[in-house]
C-alpha cells in the first residue's frame, strides 16, 4: 500500500520508517524547495501550537523552534542571534509580559 506525504520531515524519519518495515521513497530539497517546506512546516508547527495544551504545547514550540533554527540558517544567522536581536527589540520597544492590549489611539487636534 502506498501513502503519499510530499512534505519535508526531520533527517531520522526514513530511519524510522525501514525499522518499521516500510520503504521510504525520498529526495533532497534544493535550496529554494527547502526554504518553500521549511516555510510550510512552520506554519504547520503554527496551527499544531494553536491546538496543543500542556506538555504537548511545550512539544509543538520546541518543533517550531528547530525550523526556526534552519531557516535562519538560511538567512545566514543563527538561532541564538534571533534571540539577542529579540532582546534588543524588548529593550528598545518592551515585550509582551504586561498583556496589553491597544484598543484605539485617539488623535490631540
């Protein structure tokens, strides 16, 4: 029986997948491809977060978090400088620890 999936998965899946039993039909992504799926899994890992709670939450920000990693690593950069220039933009600009929320502005005429 065959299943289709046509998605970018992590490097141990087709590992996994032969010690099941089952043969894992793959290819390697070009750099634009790869950048496309990497995308794709972000927003997958996006709608698996919205609907996780607890543990399962923590899981899915952990998911999010690698594809993060990789496709700054596209952009020449690294994880860890994502997390300095959000601190520099939390100094600069604040976080989102208070929970506000702007309602409206109201312009002084």
């Amino acid at each position: 029986m065959e299943q289709i999936y046509n998605k970018l998965v992590r490097d141990k899946i087709p590992e996994i997948i032969k010690s099941n039993g089952d043969e894992p039909i793959t290819r390697v992504l070009t750099d634009d491809e790869y950048k496309i799926e990497l995308e794709k899994k972000l927003n997958e890992e996006y709608q698996e977060v919205l609907s996780a709670t607890g543990k399962d939450r923590i899981e899915e920000l952990a998911d999010m978090l690698e594809i993060m990693k990789y496709l700054a690593k596209l952009e020449n950069a690294t994880l860890e400088e994502i997390i300095a220039i959000a601190k520099e933009k939390g100094a600069k600009r604040g976080t989102f620890e208070n929970k506000i929320f702007l309602e409206k502005t109201l312009r002084k005429e």
